[in-house]
C-alpha cells in the first residue's frame, strides 16, 4: 500500500512549522509540491527554506504537482468547483501511481492548515474513492489566521461569542447582522472597503509570517483607504499579495 501524508506547513514562517510536521517530512520518500495561483511564488520560497532546514537526509526527491485551471464559476459555482475537484483528483491518482511504488510514502505540502479553505482533504477523498489503495494521515498546521491573531494580539472570539471565518465574495452581501467578530480570506476585491464601517474595527495582515508582513489595525472608516492603497502598493511591489483581515463589532 501507498501511504500520503498531508503535512501543513504554515502560511510564510518556515519557523511555524511543528515538530509532528517536520517527523512526517523526514518519513517522505517523494514531495509532491502544489504549484497554484497566489501561493505560487510565497510557497516556492518557503518550501525551499522547509527542506533545506528540515530534512535529514540529503537525495530527497520533489515533484512538482500542476494544478488543474479552474474555469470561471459564472452561476454554478458549486458544479464548476466540484469538476475542477475531480480533475485534480484524478492528476493526483496519476502522480501517486507514477511516483510512488508499493510501499513508498508521499507527502503533500499544503500552505497554512490543511483544514482551512484548502481542498486537499476533499480531493484525497475523492482519490480515495476512486478504488486507490493508500494510507492516508493529516499532520495539522499554523493557518493564517492564527498568525493575524498573534501579530495584534486579540484573541479571535469575544468572551462567549462564536466567530465567523468567511470569504470576501460572502462578505460583499454585507456585514452578517448575527456576528460580531468576522475573519475574511480569499478577498481579491477589498470587500470591507464597501461596507458600512460605522462602529467596526478591522485588523488587517498582509504575508503574514514573511519578511515582508504588513499589519494595520483600527477604526474600518478611518483605514478603508489606507488598507486599499497600501495593499495596492505592496501587490505592485511584489506582483502578488496575500492578505487576511478580521472585522469586529466595537462594543456599544
Ligand atoms: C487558499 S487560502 C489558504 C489558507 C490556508 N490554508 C491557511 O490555513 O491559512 C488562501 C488565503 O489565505 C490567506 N492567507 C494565506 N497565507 C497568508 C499570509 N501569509 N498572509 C495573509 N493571508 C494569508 C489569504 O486570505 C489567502 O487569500
């Protein structure tokens, strides 16, 4: 049987990488390295740093995993989304059965925590029941928005209250009226610049965990702008951008 680990591996800081993560990296014959969208320059540099400075024994062997296009949602999102899955599914299954022999273990590197707005758990699903035979396990990692937590120093919920991890396409349809601390990723349209922002706050990040991380944090009226101009600035600058932000309701 073939085995695959799904290994987090933190959202920039090759220093977020836990001590579980980095024993599954040592167990990899072969690493399959997701090569997609945003990621694509920010992974290239961290997975880098990640082998250099983690695993053991020198000869280890990459394989670089093309993710299949996405074609545009228009109204079917889920439909499109669910045959995009299947594709990828599908290379994985190749990959493996190519790259792997009887008995080999594969590890796929997975940005931030696998667990969180990353499809690689649905699409293993997906191989796996497609009759593969394989041993799968899933090593946690630091997310994204953990870091943004850590750099302003808030905790993500209010005493008791739930919190709301969304995208920015959800958040367009307007600030949920049941919620009073939202966490937004994926948000390539500045979406809190078109809300309200009459008693919010926002705590912004940007290539957390990077050299390069950019934090700004206060009122949403007095920082829409500024958030948008900088983020502007640094996608420019660096010819990509990654950045997650939570709005929280200031208390009346
Ligand atoms: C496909 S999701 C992957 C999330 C990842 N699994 C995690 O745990 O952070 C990509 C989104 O995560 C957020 N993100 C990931 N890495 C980031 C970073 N270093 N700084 C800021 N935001 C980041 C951004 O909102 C980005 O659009």
């Amino acid at each position: 049987m073939r085995n695959i680990l799904i290994i987090g591996i933190g959202a920039g800081n090759p220093e977020h990488m836990t001590v579980e993560a980095i024993e599954a990296l040592n167990r990899a014959d072969v690493l399959f390295i997701p090569d997609k969208g945003e990621e694509k320059a920010a992974l290239r540099a961290l997975r880098e740093a990640i082998c250099v400075r983690f695993i053991r024994t020198p000869g280890y062997r990459t394989v670089p995993v093309a993710i299949p296009q996405r074609a545009e949602a228009g109204s079917d999102y889920r439909g499109v989304v669910d045959d995009w899955h299947e594709r990828i599914a599908a290379s994985y299954r190749a990959l493996f059965e190519a790259e792997l022999a009887e008995g080999q273990t594969g590890a796929l590197l997975v940005w931030g925590d696998p667990a969180l707005y990353d499809s690689t758990l649905r699409i293993m699903e997906r191989v796996v029941a497609s009759g593969l035979a394989i041993d799968w396990q899933v090593y946690p990692g630091i997310s994204s928005v953990q870091v943004l937590a850590a750099r302003h120093r808030i905790p993500l919920n209010s005493i008791g209250a739930p919190i709301l991890i969304t995208t920015g396409r959800r958040l367009a349809a307007g600030f949920p009226a049941d919620q009073d601390s939202v966490v937004v990723m994926l948000d390539g349209e500045q979406a809190f610049a078109k809300l309200d922002p009459e008693g919010l706050d926002i705590f912004w990040g940007a290539y957390l965990g990077t050299p390069d991380e950019i934090l700004l944090a206060g009122s949403l009226a007095e920082l829409s702008t500024e958030i948008t101009r900088v983020r502007a600035q640094a996608r420019a600058r660096h010819g990509w951008i990654m950045d997650t932000y939570m709005l929280r309701r200031r208390p009346a």
